[in-house]
C-alpha cells in the first residue's frame, strides 16, 4: 500500500469528536425520555431511597431532591 492510501483508511477510522457528541446527545436524549415512564420514575425512586438509607455521606435532603427533579426534562 502506498502511504497516500494508508492515511485516508486512518482518517476514516480515527473517531471524530463530532461523531462522540452526535453519540453523547442520542445517549442523553434517551436517558431523558425513558426518565418520564413509569419503570424510569420508579428507578429514580429506588436510587432515592437507597441513598437516603446510609447514616454518613451523601444525604437526600429536599434541596437535592428539588434538584434532580428539575434535571428530569
């Protein structure tokens, strides 16, 4: 192979950072929509009460709660 070929099959292999934010935002956009179903509601709940479950650490307060409420789209 001549080197001419070689870079353009690395250029088209390499990851481009346009593709990982095209891949980030689909990922995102999922995330948000599967939050507003009930299965999705009902882990937010689980991971609630697992965190407010510990004595020392992170505690769920109601500003917190507040918080990933309006993080839910």
């Amino acid at each position: 192979m001549d080197s001419k070929k070689t870079q353009q099959t690395e250029q088209n292999t390499k990851p481009s950072r346009r593709k990982f934010f095209i891949g980030a935002g689909a990922t995102v956009g999922a995330a948000a929509v599967v939050s507003q179903t009930p299965i999705g509601q009902a882990l937010v709940q689980e991971v609630g009460t697992a965190v407010a479950g510990s004595k020392d650490g992170y505690h769920l307060t109601a500003h917190i709660k507040k918080y990933y409420q309006t993080t839910l789209v």
